[in-house]
C-alpha cells in the first residue's frame, strides 16, 4: 500500500476523556490537508476497534487537524502506488484483482465507523472533500463550522466514488441532490449542506463547532450504552425494510435487550423529571394521568 511519511505515521491523534465518556479523535492523514494515504485506510479500523474494547468510551467526535477536515484521497501516495501497482499492463488480470481488493479494504474501514456500536459525531470544518465525505457521510452526525464546504470530486479526476459517498448520500440527502454532487463535483457550502440534510447544524467558528460536538456527545454518552447501540442497530437494520418487517425487528430488540436490571430505575426517574411545557406537574404522575 506504500509508506507514508515518518512524521504523520499513526494518521490519528486521539484524547479520551474518561469522566465525559468521549474520546475525540483527530485525523493528522497522510500528508498536506490532512490527506488519507495507505496509513489512514489500515488504522481507522484498528483505532475503531480499540475504541469499542475501551469500556469507558461511549461517544466519539471525529475532526480534522489544522483548517480542514480532510482534502480527501493522499493522491501523492495514490499516484506512486497506482502506477506500481499496473507496472504489468492495466489489462493484466492481477492488477484488476487488486484494485477490486483495495477498494473493498477501504470501503471496510468506513464501514466500520458506520457498523460501530459507537455513535461518531463528525465535526467539519473547512473542506471536506472526496474520501473525506464518504467518512463524514459514515458517521451517525455531522456538523459543520460557516467555512466548511462539501465536494465528490471524484467526476474531476476520471473516477467513480466507490467509498460509500454514492450509496450512504441518497439516504441522508436524496437521490436527486447525491446526483448533482456527484455529476459536477462542485463545492457544497455548509449552509446549503444543512439545508439538504446533510449536516444536523452549522456553527459560525470551528472553535463554536468543536465545542458544540463534544458536548452533544457528552449528552449522548450519558444515555445506556446498550439503547444507544440498540439505535444504531435498529436505523441500520431496518432503514431498507417494509414497515411492518421493521416495527417487527424493533420490537423483536427490545424484547431482546431491553430487559434489565437498572430499567425500573430509569422509568422512574423518567416519572419523576419534569416536561417541558409542564413544569407544574407532579413528580411520580404520568403526563394525562
């Protein structure tokens, strides 16, 4: 897959609050822009793995280094490794296999950002471009900063994305809006991005979004562990469904898992919090009761 350079050798830098619960993970990438060259692709599925062996972790916020969350693809370390790689003749079956295998390699480590009992929060700021996109379309909630744009820049080079952007879009954006993206590979900015879906909120500085993600993730990550997944999982299983085989799959689960010892507690306190809107109403009453 090639050797990246000696000074961005781990691609990631990673800060775990362990009172909060979240870990904050940093791409440094490969090269200039925080670019996502051989290193990239082989440790974001190990790091995610760690991260969901570490107990202690329950929410994750994925940013990038520096101005911008990622230029996309390492094409300095792609273009070497390419013509390595078809030094026998494009037409050699050898070289169809291995870019068939390499792009399956690189298609699993973002799935599993996405397969991760984790919730990631991707937090963009400044360009988030080919590669990047199909990482930030993997997480399960993206915010943006004003400066931060979106680009399938694929079309510009002479490739068809193939990392997810082109199947994982369609469901957060719809066909038409993936369609134009894609076809002309121009620049999305944040607001517009919001405004298709993409992007649950943009703040006005990257210092506003940072500090935004990492508190919704504490939020999140005050929630059971096992619901939190059981989300996950469910909105994974069931998004392609018919809708009774779906309530069927959600209802299957929690009769699954939803049973435990701490669930009588939870519903209580539930009882005893205050509604919004209905701050009169007494503790221990069900709203209408």
């Amino acid at each position: 897959m090639g050797s990246p350079p000696v000074t961005a050798v781990d691609a990631f830098r990673l800060d775990v609050d362990t009172g909060s619960g979240v870990a904050v993970v940093e791409m440094t990438g490969t090269g200039t822009g925080n670019a996502m060259g051989a290193t990239v692709w082989r440790r974001l599925p190990e790091l995610v793995a760690e991260l969901e062996d570490d107990e202690r972790i329950r929410a994750v916020v994925l940013r990038g280094a520096g101005d911008r969350f990622t230029v996309g693809l390492d094409l300095r370390w792609y273009l070497t490794h390419y013509r390595r790689l078809v030094r026998h003749g494009t037409g050699h079956p050898e070289v169809r296999e291995r870019l068939l295998a390499e792009a399956a390699a690189m298609q699993r480590a973002l799935d599993a950002v996405a397969a991760s009992r984790l919730p990631f929060l991707a937090a963009v700021h400044g360009g988030c471009v080919g590669a990047g996109l199909d990482l930030a379309a993997a997480c399960d909630i993206r915010f943006a900063s004003a400066d931060a744009f979106f680009s399938l820049r694929e079309v510009t080079i002479g490739v068809v994305a193939d990392l997810g952007s082109l199947q994982r879009l369609p469901r957060l954006i719809g066909a038409g809006p993936t369609r134009e993206m894609a076809l002309t590979g121009r620049d999305v900015p944040a607001g517009e991005a919001a405004g298709l879906g993409l992007v649950s909120r943009v703040l006005d500085t990257p210092r506003e979004l940072f500090a935004h993600a990492r508190a919704v993730a504490e939020g999140i990550a005050r929630h059971p562990v096992r619901v939190v997944a059981g989300i996950k999982d469910v909105l994974a299983q069931t998004q392609d469904l018919p809708l009774a085989a779906g309530l069927r799959y959600t209802a299957v689960w929690n009769a699954a898992f939803l049973p435990a010892p701490d669930l009588p507690d939870l519903l209580a306190d539930a009882l005893r919090a205050p509604v919004a809107g209905d701050q009169a109403r007494p503790a221990g009453r069900r709203p209408g009761a």
